[in-house]
C-alpha cells in the first residue's frame, strides 16, 4: 500500500530528530545557570502540549527534556552537572534514557550508578552511554534469590550483588579486548539489559573465552554439548549437588536441562551476546531453556526448547524490573520491530497519550493513541490507551468492544498479547449479559491454540466450565466439558492437569461437588486411555480419592458433622 499523507508526516517525525533542543555547548549552559528544574520541567510539558501534532517532532523532544528535568528534580541530587549536561545534550541518548526508565526502578539509586560509572571514567562513559544506561536500570535493585534458577543452592553460586561500576568495566574491557561476538556499543540499552546481569564469575567468563568455541550461529550447540543427566532426573534429584557451579564443572558433570540453559546463557554473556532462561511446564513436566541475540535485532527463543516436549508456558524476568518479563516487550524484542521508524513514531504519539491521559484530558489522550496505533499497530500501549479512554470518556460498549477486536487483529499473530485482549473483551460481554458473544469468543481462541499454545486455549476452557459451574447446572457442565475436553484429546496428559483437575476441585467446593464423579466418567470416555497409558493411574487416583471426599462431603451436607 502506498504510504501519503498522515502516514508519510508519522514517518517524517520520527526522521527528524536531529534538529535538538539542546547541543553539548547548550545544554552545560543551562544548567550552569543553575536551572529551577521542576519550574523548567512544567515549562517544558506546556510548550510540548501546545506545539502537539502528528508531524512535529520538536514537540516531543520537548515532552522528553519535561520528563528528563522532571525526574532530576525529584531523583536526581546525586547527577553532576557534567552528568546532567552530557544526557541532556545528546537527545538521541536522552530518548533511550527517559523512555527505558521505569515506575518500578529506584530512579535515584539509577542516577547514582550512572554518576558513579561517569565519574570513574568519562571516556568509557562516552563511548559506552547504553551500556551504564542498561547497568544502572539492571544494578538499581536486586535479583530474587532464586535468579537464575532455583536449582542451585546460594553457597554453590552466590548470589551477591555485584558491584555495577566493576561489572561495567569488566563488559568494556572484554569488549575491548575483541572477545565479544555482538559491539556492546551497537546495542540499544533495552537489549544490553539482557546482557548486564550475570551471576557467574569474572573466572568463569574467561574460562569460557579460551575453552569453548562459540559464534553466533552455533550457540545452539551449547545447549546439547552439556551430556544430560538421566540418573539425577530418575533418582528426582533437581537439586544441583556438585561440589561447585562454574561453568567448567558443569561441563565437566553434564546436568539436567536448568544447567544446560544455564551453561548456554553464560557462555553466551561471556561472548558479549545478550541472553536469559526461560522456564516452563508442558506435557511431560518442568523444563528450562535460553534465548538469545542470533544477530540485532533478531533473537532465537526456542534453544533447548525441543518440539516433542510441547512445552508451552515459558516465561523469564525481565532484568530491569524482576517481574516477568511481559509477552508484548519479548515480542518485540525478538523481532526488532521497536527499533523501526514506524514504531518509534508510534511510541511518540503513546508519549503524549499517557501524559494527557494522566492529566485526565482523555479526548486528548484518545487522540494521541490512535495516532499511535495508525502508526504501528504494533504498540500494545496504544490500544490499551484508546480503550482505558474509551471507557474513562463513558462511549459506548459497542465502540469500546470494536476497540478490542482492532487490537485483536492487530495481534493475530501474537498469541499472548492476542489472548489479553480477548480475555478482557470476554469479561466484557459477560458483564453486559451477553454469555454467547462471550462463549463464542472463548471458542474461538480455544480452537485457534489448541495445537501451537494448549496452555492458552485450556485456561478459556477452564473459565467457561467455572462458568457452568457458577451457574448450577451439572448437564450443561458435563456436556460443555466433553465438548472442550475432546480438543484436546492429543494432549491426554496437559488437559488432565490443566482442565480435569482444576475443575474438580473447584466442584468440590460447591454443592454440585457429586458432579466431579460425572467429570471423571466423561475424562474417560472421551480419551479413552489404554491399559498401559501413563495417564490410567492418574485418573484412578483421583477417583479413589472421590471415593473418600465425595462421602465425606455427603455427611456434612445432611449435618453429620465429620
């Protein structure tokens, strides 16, 4: 499709950011003149409000310098004027650090980090902004002490804090040094967050660059060349239990998946390449594998992650936060797409969105969001912008649920981000009254991920039976529950865990508990397993614990107490 007018004004903006608000040489005079920065920053927030438009990119460097002066306002103390000057006058690395940081940092502790990593060496700071940007947003809070993994234990590999300015040097000097695969200085601080934290030793890292020989595209490699350990995972042995975790002894004693994914993640770090572990539960149980940077602005996700398993739930921490990671952010960061002229004209107009909309100017807001969306429609934040607008300014469900099927579409091909909007258009209907728009909805989404993403598809399942079974009805439970059940009918042992189980027990909680016995006998009249199937004595001890409950629950219900 040819790109005109409005489209070609988005592009335009995100074009012309060179045209700064302030250059090195004016950015250290104003802050010599010892600037009241809460004043300049609401100064600036007005001048960007007013100067708004699609095509007006000075509009926005204005709100990013407000949201700069701002922030040093309240967190700031600790920056030098030199520190302050050098943000300010470079808008590029400005943008980059106004938009990564987050409400969950600890923004002073981020300005100190960086102070402490300027101050230690101007040189290297200038040369490597991104880096102590990703350090400081990394270093600012601590990890969970089951990061990386649970598996091992705090004296096999310490945990502790490293320090960020040592860490910073030591990624400077190994880049420096030409051991790393990926130009730390290429990489935005968005990506180098995946790079920063590392609980392996400094020793480690150097064992790794003189004994393992690793390029971009044999990575995967790592993974395998780690012999697994059948013994541990037969005697259930998760726990690691040699006498220390470096990676040569990993090497040297193999291990289970959570070490190989280990061993593949530090490795890589070691090798200048951003990577994580995933973690996540399928068909056969727990497993653990990596992603990692094949090349910028394009990850592999799926190291370790091998088919036959269908492991479908993997989720990581995002370094930054410690929360996991969102779908919608590892998304993007696989595909590159924020790095985009498009996106980033789309992340400008979401800029003014949250800002009207944190003001409550929500036709404003509304504006600005959709501007966002026509953009990229790629911007998750966007369309939850339009519609939390959509919803603060009263229109009506009709527009606010067409919302929701724009951003549906928009997120076809993304199957988290996709199932978020859905669920939320569900419960919508459903408040409205409107269970077959909702049913038929759930349905959809069921059908469509049954096969690549069941964990998707069986968590609608399990809240249309909790649906059924709110209302009271044990024929129609029964009935919508072999309907759903039978899509799965190739993944026996998912759907036992995943849709029998919970919705037994949720049974039990009701007076329709003596329905539970009904679920079981549907479970095995649509998977029919065979005498040899591994999921026969799981299905005969849950009905041998009915046959305890379910009395139990008798006597107590015609008031025999226990």
């Amino acid at each position: 499709m040819k790109k005109t007018g409005f489209f070609q004004t988005l592009l335009l903006a995100a074009a012309t950011l060179a045209a700064q608000t302030f250059d090195a040489d004016s950015a250290k005079a104003f802050f010599d003149a010892s600037p009241d920065l809460a004043k300049k920053s609401r100064q600036y927030f007005a001048e960007a409000e007013a100067e708004y438009a699609p095509n007006a990119a000075p509009s926005y460097e204005k709100l990013v310098v407000a949201k700069y002066l701002s922030a040093l306002a309240k967190y700031g103390k600790s920056a030098s004027p030199e520190l302050r000057a050098e943000l300010l006058g470079n808008f590029a690395l400005l943008d980059e650090f106004v938009s990564i940081l987050s409400p969950d940092d600890d923004a002073a502790r981020v300005f100190e980090i960086l102070e402490k990593i300027r101050a230690a060496s101007p040189d290297k700071f200038a040369k490597y902004p991104k880096l102590a940007i990703a350090t400081a947003v990394v270093f600012d809070t601590p990890p969970p002490a089951s990061w990386p993994h649970a598996q091992v234990s705090e004296k096999l590999l310490p945990r502790e804090p490293r320090d960020p300015l040592e860490r910073f040097s030591k990624i400077v000097e190994m880049r420096e040094r030409g051991k790393f695969l990926i130009p730390t200085e290429k990489l935005s601080a968005e990506e180098l967050k995946y790079l920063v934290p590392s609980p392996a030793s400094d020793d480690d890292a150097e064992w790794a660059q003189k004994s393992v020989s690793v390029s971009l595209t044999n990575i995967p490699k790592l993974y395998p060349s780690i012999s697994y350990d059948h013994g541990r995972l037969s005697r259930k042995e998760f726990d690691w239990n040699g006498e220390d975790y470096r990676l040569k002894t990993i090497k040297a004693r193999g291990g289970i998946c959570t070490d190989q994914a280990y061993f593949t993640s530090e490795v890589a770090k070691a090798r200048g390449v951003p990577a994580f572990i995933f973690s996540g539960a399928g068909s056969d149980g727990f497993h653990a594998w990596v992603g990692y940077m094949q090349k910028p602005n394009s990850w592999n996700f799926g190291v370790g992650r091998y088919e036959g398993a269908r492991f479908v739930t993997g989720k990581t921490l995002d370094p930054q936060t410690w929360k996991t990671a969102t779908d919608h952010a590892l998304e993007s960061l696989r595909e590159g797409f924020r790095n985009g002229a498009k996106y980033k004209a789309s992340e400008m107009h979401e800029a003014f969105a949250k800002h009207f909309f944190g003001k409550g100017e929500f036709a404003k807001s509304l504006a600005c969001a959709k501007a966002a969306a026509a953009s990229d429609p790629r911007n998750a934040d966007a369309w939850n912008t339009i519609i939390d607008s959509l919803e603060k300014l009263g229109r009506p469900n009709a527009e606010i649920c067409a919302a929701y099927e724009s951003a549906m579409r928009a997120f076809s091909k993304y199957p988290d981000t996709d199932a978020d909007f859905r669920r939320r258009l569900v419960k919508i209907y459903r408040d409205a009254n409107n269970p077959n728009a909702a049913r038929k909805l759930s349905t959809s989404i069921i059908l469509k991920n049954k096969s690549l993403r069941p964990d998707i598809a069986m968590e609608f399942a399990r809240a249309e039976l909790e649906i059924d079974i709110a209302d009271g009805s044990a024929d129609k439970l029964v009935s919508t529950y072999k309907r759903l059940l039978s899509a799965f009918r190739n993944d026996s042992a998912v759907a036992i865990d995943g849709i029998t189980i919970p919705i037994v027990n949720a049974l039990l909680k009701t007076d329709k508990y003596r329905a539970a016995r009904d679920i079981m006998k549907t479970t095995r009249l649509v998977l029919k397993p065979s005498k040899d199937s591994l999921i026969l004595p799981v299905l005969n001890n849950i009905d041998t614990q009915l046959d305890t409950i379910i009395p139990k629950l008798d006597k107590q219900k015609s008031g025999g107490g226990d």
